[in-house]
C-alpha cells in the first residue's frame, strides 16, 4: 500500500475515491462502535473512521492506537454529514473510512505532546527539538 495523497491536500472532490494517507496519530476518539482517528502529516489533518461493519481487522488495530503512532490508512473518501462538517479544518467536509491499516512504527508517551497549546519548558524543548518539530507555530 503506497501513499497516493498528503492528509492536507484532501477535499470534497476526492468523494467516492480509494486513497492511501499515512501520518501521525493526532487525536484518538472510541465512540463505541466507531474510533475516530485524526490523523497529521506535515501538510495538514485528515479524520479517519474505523467501522467494524467495514473493517473488523482494522477495527481492532485501530483500538490499540495511540498519540504519535504512525499509520498508514487506505480507505474510501466520504463526504461528512450536515451537522459532522468542521469548519475549523480545511478537510473539514470529509472524511476516508478506512479498509485497512498498518502500523508503522509505535511510539513511547512524548515528553509533551505536540498537540497541546501548553507552555513547554525551553530545556525540555531544546532537549526534544524531534517532538518540538512537530508542534504547530
């Protein structure tokens, strides 16, 4: 599986087709049934949904996951819901339900995550300027 497009360049006229994304672990939300992943690579976030009903093998790897694994999701691009749309993301109007996963590389919990809008000591982030690299502005 060979990654045919960047997390950020996604939009709705990628509707209907079959993509490849790999990135980091964003976010990770488990709704029950479904798990919500964002997923980030260094051009922006896509939102990435595992459903047992379409995947259960992706199902269960997507519940072991965790912040700053890598991945790689091949999936279907699918447009959001009315009231799913986040106007707060440029691939905010869709999302790709994923067919299949592959863990790339696992990760040890960061000394700060990269996610995070918190003040970050200068030693630690000079010390870990890999994970600083990371962080948004």
């Amino acid at each position: 599986m060979l990654k045919t497009i960047n997390c950020g360049e996604l939009s709705s006229s990628n509707v209907s087709e079959v993509i490849s994304v790999a990135g980091w672990v964003h976010r990770r939300r488990d709704h029950g049934n479904l798990i919500f992943i964002d997923l980030r690579d260094r051009s922006g976030i896509v939102q990435i949904v595992f459903n047992p009903e379409i995947s259960h093998e992706a199902h269960e790897i997507a519940e072991s996951l965790r912040n700053e694994w890598v991945i790689q999701v091949k999936g279907t691009v699918l447009s959001r819901d009315a009231q799913a749309v986040n106007p707060e993301l440029p691939t905010g109007e869709i999302e790709i339900f994923a067919d299949e996963i592959n863990v790339l590389n696992e990760s040890f919990t960061p000394p700060f995550y990269v996610n995070e809008e918190t003040e970050v000591d200068e030693n630690l982030r000079l010390k870990f300027r890999y994970v600083d690299l990371r962080r948004e502005g």
